[in-house]
C-alpha cells in the first residue's frame, strides 16, 4: 500500500456510491418483499450452483490470504485481518440488536401466500437478518485488496468490486437475506477496510514493511 489518498481507489468506491443510492432509492420507494421477489424472479440450475458455490466467498476463509499476505508484508495482513474483525464484530452487535427476521420467517409471517424457491442444497435460515453478514466480509476484504492490490488500476477496482457486489447478490438469490441487508453489509465492510487503510499508512512503524519472508532471508543471510 502506498500513501492513502481516497482518489487512488475512486473506481471501486464510485461504483460503491452508486449501488448505495441506487439501492436507498429502491428501499424508499419499494417495500422489501417486493424488491426481493423481484430480484429472485428468475432462478435456473445453473445460476443454482454457481450461487451456492460463490456465495463462500463471503465466510472466514479469508483468515487463510491474511496468512498468506504474511510473507509479503505485515502491513497488508493486518489490514485484511483488522477490517474483518472490525466490520464482522460491528455487523455481530447490529444482528443482535435488530434480530431481524430473514426472508424465510417474514414472508411466512406477513405473506404466507407466497412460497420462495429454495436453492437445493441450501438450508434457509430464520433470524439475524441484518446486516448480511457474508456481504460485510466481502466487502471489506475486496476493498482490503483493492487498497493493497489495486491502486489507481481502474479495471482491477472494478473486477474487485463486482466480485464483492456478487456475493452480495448470491445472499438474495438464495434468499438468505433482502436488499437492505446487503446494502447495510456492503456500506459496514467498506468503511471498515477505508478506516484501517488510512490509520495504517499513517503509522511508520518499521515492522509493518516487514514480513515473514524477509526475516527468513534475514536469518538465512
């Protein structure tokens, strides 16, 4: 990571911008059955798979490319470990307080009339709707690495952000979680990952350009 300056990572955080307004849009407009009957309208077995299979790329599987940014630098692993457990403990305290019930409970609550399609193969779960808790992790790992990996590349900061913008889908695709609770998620794990970005580049700690790599060379030397 270079010196932070907020324009170097512009493509990813306007994209960001503008799903957010596009989506605070859609909320105050549309209720939110509406919205998520709308975006699950249409399911194939292949759209199935895929999202079942990527939808993971919002669990803690993430702790093992912090391990493997060890080796490069500190600096780096400690961003991605750090914007995890800020965002994934911020979205934890929130699930608790709201306890908002997910698509599964809502629609049988309010909606019984209107069975949602359940992806094969996944289990729905009934509360801690909000926020999306994969979408958070997503976020503030592909903002991590677009603060490490992709400074002032546009396409990468694009590629990056719809990777996380996916798995944010794959949770209403499978109807795990409505709109707003990934549009939550995506806001939470972003800001998470921008706010430990700057007070790291801030730091002139030595250790933090150091790496695992480099003392072993050290003690090899």
């Amino acid at each position: 990571m270079k010196q932070f300056k907020i324009k170097d990572y512009y493509t990813f955080l306007l994209l960001l911008i503008i799903g957010v307004i596009a989506g605070a849009i859609a909320l105050i407009l549309l209720p939110k059955h509406t919205i998520h009957i709308s975006l699950t309208a249409h399911h194939s077995p292949a759209a199935d798979v895929f999202f079942r299979g990527y939808t993971h790329l919002g669990e803690p599987w993430v702790w093992a490319l912090a391990v493997v940014f060890l080796f490069v630098r500190y600096k780096d692993a400690i961003l991605i470990i750090a914007s995890q457990l800020t965002a994934g403990l911020f979205a934890q305290i929130i699930k608790h307080i709201c306890h908002a019930p997910r698509p599964k409970v809502y629609f049988a609550q309010h909606f019984p009339e209107i069975t949602l399609y359940q992806v094969p193969g996944v289990q729905l779960h009934s509360w801690y709707s909000f926020p999306s808790g994969h979408t958070t992790t997503a976020f503030a790992l592909f903002m991590a690495l677009t603060c490490i990996l992709a400074t002032r590349n546009k396409p990468l900061q694009a590629l990056f952000f719809c990777m996380a913008l996916l798995v944010a889908y794959s949770r209403i695709y499978l109807s795990q979680h409505f709109l707003v609770d990934v549009w939550a998620g995506a806001i939470i794990g972003t800001c998470s990952a921008i706010i430990w970005a700057y007070y790291l580049n801030k730091s002139n700690a030595p250790a933090l350009q150091s790496s695992l790599m480099k003392i072993n060379r050290k003690k090899n030397a």
